[in-house]
C-alpha cells in the first residue's frame, strides 16, 4: 500500500472511530455528527482506494461522483450506490441549521457506511 492511501485509510478509520464512540452516547448524542463521519468514512475510504490505483482526483464530497471514478477498478461497487448517495448529503446538510438527523437517520448511516467500509478494507487487502 502506497503512503498516500495508507493516509487516506487512517482519516476514514479516525472517522469510523468516532462514530463508533459517538453511536454509544445515550445523554445528548451527536445524531448530526454520526452522519457527517459515517459520510466522511465513506468518502476517505473511496478516495484510497483511487489513490491506491493510481488514480487522481479533485477536492470532491459527492460519493457516487468518486464511486463512479473507482468502478473502473472495483465494478461490484456499483452494488453501493444507493447507499454511498444517501450518506453523500451529509456532508453539509447537517452540519448547518435547517436540518436535523434523528437517531434512526443515524443509525441508518453508520450500517451503510459500515457495509461500505468493509469491501473497501477487503480491496485494500486491510482484512
């Protein structure tokens, strides 16, 4: 694994962790910040993968835009992409007063981003 996608793995697992940590909250949970890591998560794994291959891209936050880079390299991806579009709109939605995510929103993002994440540590060979 090259040294850029190994950085690129590290960011998204520091996402992950915090939504793990975040997920156990029962006073005054983050419900907000579940999405915008799970997102994050999403988003970091997709960009090390294409970093791993080779291959460049910009400052993009749309997951089915990078998801559409990487099948190129990982066709059985496509399978995500309901899931990778439903968790791209947290990248700013709720991050900004208007919208709110409620606990099943949240939750709904973390096994999404889950089921993401584990067939992107398996193309990177990380399990």
């Amino acid at each position: 694994m090259n040294r850029m996608t190994s950085e690129w793995v590290a960011k998204a697992e520091g996402d992950w962790a915090t939504l793990q940590r975040e997920s156990q909250v029962l006073d005054n949970p983050n419900y907000d910040g579940n999405c915008f890591h799970a997102q994050q998560c999403a988003e970091k794994y997709l960009k090390a993968r294409l970093s791993e291959a080779g291959i460049s891209f910009g400052k993009v936050h749309d997951l089915v835009t990078l998801l559409e880079q990487v099948l190129g390299i990982e066709p059985e991806w496509e399978r995500f992409t309901e899931d990778l579009a439903y968790l791209s709109g947290f990248a700013v939605g709720f991050r900004y007063p208007g919208d709110s995510a409620d606990g099943d929103t949240a939750m709904e993002a973390g096994q999404r981003c889950e089921r993401f994440r584990r067939a992107a540590r398996t193309a990177l060979k990380l399990e």
